[in-house]
C-alpha cells in the first residue's frame, strides 16, 4: 500500500541497531562557562559542552553529564556526589580536593586529570581511563575501578582500602606507601609499577603480573599471590607473613631479607631468584621447585628438600 503521497512503502528495519542507550542531548552548550560556585545540583546537562568550564566549589551533586564534553574543565573543590558522568570526556580537567563520592564515571576518559586530594569513596569507575591521572592522597575506599587503564598514573599514598581494582593496568604507576588493604588485584597487570612501601594486607593479587616491579618494604601480609607471575621484582625486606603463593611463579625476583613466616609456597615456581637471609623453617614448600637459586646454604638446601621442596 503506498503512503499517500504517490511514494512506494518503505519498509522498518526489524532490529534498529542503537550504538548508545543514553538519554537525548541536552543540546546545551556551555563551553568556556564561568560557574564557579554554581549551584547545579540534580540537574541534566547529558552529552552537554562544558569544555574549559570554571565549575571551582560548585554545587553538582546527582547532576547529570551523561557523555558530557568536560575537557580542561576546573572542578577543583567541587561536589560531585552521586553524580552521573558516565563516558564523560574530563581529559586534563582539574577535579583537585574535589568530591565524587559515589558518583558514576564508568567508561569516562579521564587521562591527564588532576584527582590529587579527591574523595572517590565507594564511586563506580569501570572501564574509566585514568591514564597519566594524578591520584595522589586521593581517597578511593571501596571505590570500584574494574577494568581500569591507570597506565602512568600518580597513586602515591592514595587510600584505596578494599577497592575493587580487578584486571586493571597499572603498568608503570607510582604506587609508593599506597594503602591497598583487602584490595581485589585479581589479574591486575603490575609491570614497572613502584609498590615501595605499599600496604596490601589481605589484599587478592590471584594471577596478577608482577613484572620490573619495585615492591621494596612492601606490606603483603595474608595477601593472596596464587597463581601469581612475577619477574625481576623486588620484593627486598618485604613482609609476606602468611601470604599464599602457592602455584606461584617466580622469575629472577628479589626475596633477600623477605619475612616469610607462615607463608606458604607450595608447588610454587622459583627460578634464578635471590634467596638470602630467609629463615625458611616457618614457610610451607611442599612441591616447591627452586631452580638455580641464589644465595642459598647447603643447610637449607638441605632443610627444604626434606620438606618436600625440589632444589636444583
């Protein structure tokens, strides 16, 4: 049946293919915008353009910037708890001492940001690109950051305490005196990241990559490392207390001085490692095969294989 007008019918598409189920734009463009100290809370500004916006000390609790455009925007001291920035692009914004508790920024883009100071408590960062962010002090509590690219990030002395930080990258990230107690790093990638000094008591590093990573006087005891690969790390005077390493695999690592009480190895891989000054009689090494071992005395060489260990 034609359509009136003398057109043939045209025929609907049965599956319509939506690249995106966010609310409509806003339309609302407020680039280079001066609302410092604005009150903009439980607003909806989505897919809006807030390019270099001055949002200093503004009021943006459970606003709305779905897909927003917030590139070089200043939020420093600003209260974002609760909001909605999900896939907003805050790329070298100024979010410095700024509040974001709670708040969703899943899949946002926040490379280059300044986060140092901030209050992420419990928010949700799935998926958020944190490249070259500057996290520092920054308090990231039972913040979850599933998926997160960190790659060249400044985590120093950040309070990350049972963050859910599962398959992150957080190659070549500054982690020095990180509080990362009871953290989820299940199959986290570590490498070239500086864990000196670092707090991971209880924390899950299940299948994580520790590679060139600097891990001296780092705190990871009853932390999980089963199933774990780590390579030229440098775990010196590291306290592992209790720590399950079992079916580990270590590759030319550093254990010199190493507090390895209680710990258990068990069917763990060991290889070209240096292994001074451990006291070995509280660590539990059945099926434990050290090959190539460095600094090792033929009395606990000894000691190891009558406790099941293989020592070649």
């Amino acid at each position: 049946m034609a359509d009136g007008w003398g057109d043939p019918p045209v025929t609907l598409p049965k599956n319509l293919i939506l690249p995106r189920q966010y609310p409509p734009a806003s339309q609302s463009n407020r680039a280079g915008a001066k609302l410092r100290g604005a009150n903009l809370s439980y607003e909806k500004f989505n897919r809006a353009d807030l390019t270099r916006a001055d949002l200093r000390g503004a009021n943006l609790e459970h606003i709305q910037l779905i897909d927003a455009q917030m590139a070089d925007a200043n939020l420093s001291g600003a209260t974002l708890a609760y909001a909605d920035l999900t896939a907003a692009s805050l790329r070298r914004a100024q979010l410095l001492g700024a509040v974001l508790m709670g708040a969703t920024l899943s899949q946002a883009t926040l490379a280059q940001a300044n986060l140092a100071g901030a209050n992420l408590t419990e928010a949700m960062l799935c998926d958020v690109n944190l490249t070259e962010a500057d996290l520092s002090y920054a308090m990231l509590r039972r913040t979850s950051l599933l998926g997160a690219n960190l790659t060249r990030a400044n985590m120093q002395q950040v309070n990350a305490n049972g963050a859910e930080l599962y398959n992150i990258n957080a190659n070549c990230t500054e982690m020095t005196g990180a509080h990362l107690q009871g953290c989820d790093l299940r199959q986290a990638s570590l490498m070239h990241t500086n864990l000196t000094d670092a707090n991971l008591t209880g924390a899950n590093l299940n299948q994580a990559t520790l590679k060139d990573t600097e891990a001296d006087g780092a705190i990871l005891k009853q932390a999980n490392l089963v199933r774990a690969n780590l390579y030229q790390t440098n775990l010196t005077s590291a306290h592992l207390q209790q720590t399950l390493m079992r079916y580990a695999t270590l590759t030319a690592v550093d254990l010199s001085g190493t507090q390895l009480q209680n710990a258990q190895l068990d069917h763990a891989t060991i290889r070209d490692s240096h292994l001074q000054g451990i006291c070995w009689h509280q660590v539990s090494v059945k099926g434990t095969q050290f090959q190539h071992p460095l600094g090792l005395s033929q009395t606990e060489k000894l000691w190891l294989r009558s406790q099941g260990a293989t020592v070649s």
